[in-house]
C-alpha cells in the first residue's frame, strides 16, 4: 500500500490492492484519516512528522496496527517546506 498525507498528517491519497487494502481500511488508513499522532498515537504517519523515524509491528500505539510495517519518508518543496509525507505499508 501507498498513501500520501498532509503536513497536518491528513490521507490524502491512498492505493493498494487486496486484500491489504481491505484490511487497512478496517483500522482507517484510508482517505480522510488524520494519523498525527496525536490522535492515533505511535504510527509511521505521526511518528515521521514528530521524529523522522520508521515504525514497525507492536512499536505502534495501537494493538489493531501491530499488522503493519510501515516506512514513511517526509516530502519537502525546493525551499524546504514540509508538503507531506510519502508511507510504504
């Protein structure tokens, strides 16, 4: 699965095919989503945006995310503006 977020740690786009993607889906990593952690704790999307690290297995905050290994790698504009992030999951 590949998704793209906002600064704000906000989906804005996600793909991926099945059945990974129906399972994501069922812990909202989907559009729409506000992973910050903040709101949904220790997380490649949240974790990326606070300390610029990768996130694995029972690391995340979440029991129902212990599935995922996720990388998540900042996207900075040619003045170096955080835009968003790219996550592998």
């Amino acid at each position: 699965m590949l998704i793209v977020s906002d600064p704000e740690g906000y989906i804005v786009r996600s793909w991926g095919a099945p059945p990974f993607i129906h399972k994501a889906r069922k812990v909202w990593l989907d559009t729409g989503a506000n992973w910050h952690e903040w709101v949904k704790g220790t997380n490649a999307i949240g974790t990326a945006l606070a300390e610029k690290v990768s996130v694995v297995g029972k690391e995340h905050y979440c029991r129902e995310n212990y599935f995922l290994t996720c990388y998540a790698s900042p996207i900075y504009s040619p003045t170096g503006e955080l835009l968003g992030l790219l996550e592998d999951w």
